[in-house]
C-alpha cells in the first residue's frame, strides 16, 4: 500500500524511540530503554529474528533483549546494532564480508569479534566503525575503494585498520563511498566518486585511501548513492553529486562537483542531515522544537524556468538522455517505412512512404505522446510527487511486420494498388483502436488472474528477442563504429560514468559512432581498403527531396474502405494483433507501476485507442502502443516534457522528410546499441525478485522466455531458407518451398 503522507506507527505507540535506521527495503529503530524493533523486507535475514519472513508491522528482537542497543546502521541487506557495552552485532547478507566475519547469511544477530566501537556506518556492502582510540576500523566489499585500504582489497571480512586516519569524531558511509570527520573539523572521503559525491572535483572516479575533502568546519555527513551533505558546525550544509532529482536542494537539477553551500536553507539553522537514493531531509531547531523538512524542491533551468518555474513543470536534464532514446526509436521506425515497401514485392515509390505514410504516423507519435505527457501531470498533481515519468509512447514496430506481411501486402498482391494497400492498414489500425477501448474494460479481471511474473515474462521474451538480440547482430556485424557505441552506453546507464560536458549518455554515444563511422570511411577512401566489410560506406541510394513540406492532412481513406467493405476480409487477423496491442499496454502500465508510477490502465489504454482511431483518420495503417522500458528510460532521468519533445519533433521530421536525411548521414549501427540495453534492462526488471511475491517465480519468468526465443530461432531459420533460395537461378517465387515444408528435412535439429 502506498502512503504519501506521514502516519503513526501505532504498535510504536508505546515506545520511546531513541533512533531509527532504514536503508533498502527494511527499518530498524531502537527505543530509550535500550529495546530494539525491525520490519520490512527481510530475504536475507536482516531483520534479525531468526527467520527469513518479512513483516509489515515492527517486530522486538528478542535475541538482543537482554543488552541495550544504543545505535542502529542499516546497509543493503545488512544491520549492524551497537550496545551499551560498545559491542557491535550484525545480521543479514554477509557474503561480501559486511557481517565482520566468515558467512553467507546470519538470521539472528551474532557479534562482530575483538570489536569495540564508539561508532558504526554501513553503505550498501561495506561498513566502518569508530574506535575509542579515534581510529577506523572498515569490514566489507571494497571493489570501488570504499575501504580505504589497499587498491586489491575487494573484500574485508574482518574490521580491519585504516591507515592515515587519527582523532576520528564521526563517520559516514554513502552506497558505495566513506567519510570520516575528525576533531578540527576536516573532513576526508575515499571510494567511488564518479558523481563527485566525494566532493572534490579534481579526485578519481575511484578513490582507494582517505583524501581531505573539506579543511575545517565539518560536523556531520550523511551520503545516498550518488550524492552527499555536509552539515557545518555553524549551522549551514554543503551538497555535492547528482542533482538531477532535486536532492542536493540548491533549486535546480544540476550536478555538483564541489562542495556547494545550500543557499536556500539560509538563515535558517540546521542540527542534523540525512540523504536517501535521490532525496535529502534537514532538521532544524524552531524554538526549543526540531523540526524535520525535505530540502526545496528545484526550480528546473535546463531549457527554461527561472522565477516561478516548479519541478516537473520545463524540460530537465535527464529529459534529453529520454528523447534521445526515444526519438532514435523513432527515426528507426522511419527508416523500417522507408524500405518496407519491398514486402510489396514491386519498385514502388519512396514517394509514397515519404508523403503518405510517414506523415500519418507522425500524428499518432505526437498526440499519443502528448497524452502521455498529460497523463504524467496529472499524476504529479495527485501525488504532489515531482519524480513521476511519462510513459515512452510510439509506433508498435513489433506490430509494423504482420500489419504489412498480412494485410498490406496481400491487399496489394491481389490488386497491385497501393492506394488500396493503404486503404486496407488505415481500417485495421482503426479497428485496432476500437478493439483497444472495448478490451480496456477487460483489464482488471486479467489482471486478477494473471500472475506478475507471466506479464514480465512476456516483456522480458519480446525484449530480449525481437529487441536486443536482432539489434546485437546489427552490432556485431559492423564492429568499428558500433561496438564502441555500444560500451559507452553500457558505462553511461550500466555503470553511471559522467560524460564529459554532462553530455547524455545516448546522445554521446551516437555522435561517437558517427565520428568512427564516417571518419572509417574516409580512411578507408584514403588508404585505398574500402573493401573491408566492417568499414562503414555511406549509402547511396538514398537522395533528399522536398517537393514541398510532407503535412499530414485528413483524408477519406477510413470512410471509403468502411463503405466498399475491403477491410473486414481482414478482420481474422486484426483482433488477434489488437488484443496483443491492448495486452502490451496494461503490461507496460503494471511495470510503470513498480517503477514508482502508479498510471490508472485503464485511462492510459483508452487513450491510447482514441489516438489509433484519430492517427487512421490522416491515413496511418500502424497503431501505436506503449513502449517497453519504462524502467530504462527512468534510470536515465526522464521525466515528463521528454515525451511532449519527442512528439513534436517527430512530427517536424516527418514534415521535413528527415526520415531520409538519417537513413543517408547516420549508420543505424550507432544507434540502436540505445535499443539493446533497453531490452536488457527490461529483462532483468523481470528477474527482479522485488517484482514477484514468491522467489520461484524466476522460473516462471524462464519459462515464459521460451515461446519468444522459438518463436523469434523460427523466424530467423525461415528468413534463411528465403533468402537462400531466393539466390537460386529462375524465378524465386517458384522456388522457393515454405518453412513449413522445409521442417521436416532439418531431422531432429529442429523439432
């Protein structure tokens, strides 16, 4: 159950509660009596109650009863308990050495051995303590130097001393990095710093030993993943790191490299300081009470703001790494239309692409997307949260091949009129959003009965099949340009390195591709080897003309092909395909859901039919759907107007005739390295055990990969055999036997 404001904990009623500590999906908190209680998520036995069950109400320790628990620290899937006596327990995931000691899992709390602590910090595996000495002690993982020891330390299963490191007051521990504030007030951190949550600007992306960071004033540091605050001793706190959320709360969504005072708060005066994934909380003293209050939220300045401008409300900076994605789905799209009329079989015209087709979708791009920027203000409104995504709209490409193969293209085969062709897709895309609307009411009896894990798994199959692994052929077969394409995607959303200039991930890695494309070529041209297969040769059949510009204009396609009754020879295979359309968009609704917007489904799947009806009335034969990857698209920082930007544009291009002009300067191979690690993100959403209620639902998920892997292993096997006989001399057509009849010679390799 989702709660958006704050609520009582009433079987804490009764408690005075000391402290409390919450990291990952579980809480823990300690009362004044020494009594300690933990709830929440519990898979690794982090709770500490012998048992793996989590729980949704706050559970006593029993096992720690008997001592007096003075200060908790939650990691991932660990908790560390200080006592009076300044011995430390820990219980939870201990495989990467975060228990202080030998084990994969430890149910019940077990004592940290020869550790005596003043203090305790824990990250997201690691964990460091304070000594009566003022030392540190740190225990844990340590592969991005969170340890302070020695570069080849990857794991610390005992505390183990950090050199360099005296008169120690406090200290700190973000997911992956450490701080330690000593007694003049100088502040030192080490570990992973590529969002400059170090807050040091000139430091490595990995610091492997304690570096001074601040040279007095320090008192208190509370760090998230990628972003840390520093309170002052007078008061005022610093921020450093990702802003892109509004968490360093300097009014904007702007990264900092340095530690940056947080002029907002001025003048009021802060006593303590806590940081989450992507938020920050102050307290502050009004009166003789302490009051608690989220940093402001930012006033968005990228493409607009200023004065008066709130979250949510202008284009931010992770909006341009969504158009990017989104729009390059797009020109792909584009470019699929350009060359589809040879299913057709005859050399028709690009013409008709250019002028007709591509125009027509353009307006079910822009209004779906449209929508879908409305539907996310409107759920930023109800939730008064700022972080909200629209969900990625377009042109369902998967869709794109049975609407041609097996209407177009056989209307065409039988009257050799692509205007009659066009006809036929123009009713079925219609049909398709009528169908939509009427399955939409069909939507929570489905859900009901459908377990999460078979709706993931089905997006998962698509993804990893007809998405990424088509795509990573396409990689594969041009290495020079598109392989480095590829990692750099892979460093900007995988790892979350920063590019130079802040530069979107996706935008940077296809300007590289382009440059090694194109800069491929002109060597190859120079030093006289432009036959290697892998050298990128600009094509040349592709000229840009504009006639005039290509506007999308309503016209009498639907009602002429509802009069003379074409269509409905058709009806077989549309309502199949319009159900998979209406069932890939509540799915993509669900997933949007557990990425923290909960979309009302069946508003968004009626939307999304009145938008195929209204596309059909400007001659568009391919419906539009919601796209996979929400998941993806939100880890790089979209959030609304990226949707409103990629609607518009995409119409622009369409009116430009743009689709060419990307066919002829850009190598596709560049870009869909983007399309291959959204599929991939999609399928480990799958595998997510937070997705489902029972571990053995993975099983599941595997099992309901397998009908898309066939099915995709079938596809590739009979686009082989065409295109093997396709090369026999005579004629093709005559040739060439089906799959079908080809299946059986394959023997047992193919059953």
């Amino acid at each position: 159950m989702l709660t958006c404001t704050p609520r009582v904990i009433s079987s804490l009623l009764s408690v005075q509660v000391a402290c409390v500590s919450a990291a990952g999906y579980h809480v823990a908190c300690a009362g004044q009596d020494g009594s300690c209680w933990s709830w929440g998520y519990n898979a690794e036995g982090q709770l500490g109650h012998g048992d793996l069950q989590s729980r949704h109400k706050p559970s006593r320790l029993l096992s720690l009863a008997s001592t007096k628990v003075m200060q908790i620290a939650s990691g991932g899937e660990h908790i560390l308990f200080l006592c009076e006596d300044r011995s430390c327990w820990g219980s939870g995931q201990g495989a990467d050495g975060q228990l202080g000691q030998v084990c994969e899992r430890q149910c019940t709390p077990e004592q940290i051995p020869e550790l005596v602590a003043m203090e305790v910090a824990c990250g997201w595996k690691h964990c460091l303590a304070r000594t009566e000495s003022g030392g540190v002690v740190c225990w844990g993982a340590g592969d991005l130097g969170q340890l302070g020891l020695q570069q080849n330390t990857m794991i610390a299963h005992s505390p183990q001393a950090i050199p360099g490191l005296a008169d120690v007051v406090h200290v700190a521990c973000g997911d992956h990095s450490s701080f330690a504030v000593l007694c003049d007030g100088s502040l030192f951190g080490w570990g992973w710093n590529a969002y400059h949550q170090l807050g040091h600007e000139k430091l490595n992306r990995v610091v492997h030993s304690p570096t001074m960071v601040l040279p007095s004033g320090a008192k208190q540091v509370a760090s998230g993943e990628k972003h840390t605050l520093v309170l002052l001793k007078d008061g005022s706190v610093l921020s450093t790191g990702l802003g892109q959320d509004g968490e360093l709360g300097h009014g904007d969504t702007r990264t900092r490299t340095s530690l940056t005072p947080v002029s907002t708060l001025v003048p009021v005066a802060v006593t303590g300081v806590a940081a989450g994934g992507s938020h920050s909380c102050c307290v502050f003293r009004q009166g003789a009470t302490d009051m608690v209050a989220p940093l402001p939220p930012p006033e968005d300045e990228i493409l607009g703001g200023g004065e008066g401008s709130k979250a949510g409300s202008w284009f931010v900076s992770g909006d341009l790494n969504g158009l990017v994605a989104l729009f390059t789905n797009t020109i792909i799209g584009f470019v699929l239309y350009l060359t589809i009329t040879d299913s057709f079989g005859a050399d028709t015209d690009r013409d008709f692409v250019s002028k007709k087709l591509i125009p027509a979708t353009s307006v079910c791009v822009l209004v779906g997307n449209l929508w879908c920027s409305w539907l996310c203000h409107k759920l930023t409104q109800h939730t008064n949260q700022q972080d909200h995504m629209a969900m990625p709209f377009g042109i369902n490409v998967v869709l794109t091949l049975p609407f041609t193969y097996s209407v177009m293209a056989v209307e065409w085969n039988a009257t050799k009129d692509l205007d009659k062709a066009l006809d036929v897709g123009v009713f079925a895309c219609f049909m398709t959003g009528v169908l939509e609307i009427l399955f939409s009411f069909m939507i929570e009896p489905l859900r009901r009965l459908i377990p999460k894990a078979a709706l993931l798994s089905c997006l998962a199959g698509v993804s990893l099949s007809y998405i990424s692994m088509g795509f990573a052929f396409e990689i594969f077969a041009h290495p020079v340009s598109a392989l480095p394409s590829l990692f750099l995607i892979l460093c900007a959303y995988g790892s979350g390195v920063l590019l130079p200039l802040n530069c979107p991930g996706a935008l940077g890695a296809i300007l590289l591709g382009v440059v090694i494309a194109w800069g491929s070529h002109a060597l190859s041209s120079e030093l006289g080897v432009s036959t290697l297969s892998d050298i990128y040769k600009p094509n040349q059949t592709v000229g840009y003309s504009l006639d005039y510009p290509y506007l999308p204009i309503p016209t009498a396609r639907l009602f002429r092909v509802l009069a003379n009754g074409a269509g409905w020879q058709y009806a077989s295979v549309i309502l199949p395909l319009a159900l998979q359309n209406t069932v890939n968009d509540f799915v993509n609704c669900d997933a949007a859901e557990q990425s923290g917007d909960p979309y009302h489904t069946r508003t968004a799947v009626i939307l999304v039919g009145a938008t195929n009806i209204l596309s059909s009335l400007f001659g568009n034969p391919y419906p539009g759907s919601l796209y996979v990857g929400h998941a993806a698209y939100k880890g790089m920082g979209a959030r609304t107007h990226y949707s409103t930007a990629n609607g518009v544009l995409t119409l622009l291009a369409a009116i430009l005739n743009a689709g060419v002009l990307f066919l002829k300067y850009i190598p596709t191979e560049v870009t869909v390295g983007l399309l291959v690690w959204i599929g991939v993100v999609i399928t480990a959403l799958a595998f997510d055990e937070d997705m489902h209620s029972h571990k053995a639902h993975g099983i599941a998920v595997v099992v309901g990969l397998i009908p898309c892997l066939a099915g995709w292993a079938c596809t590739l096997i009979a686009e082989t055999v065409v295109a093997v006989f396709s090369l026999q001399p005579g004629d093709p057509g005559s040739s060439c036997p089906s799959f079908k009849d080809l299946s059986t010679q394959f023997g047992t390799s193919l059953y």
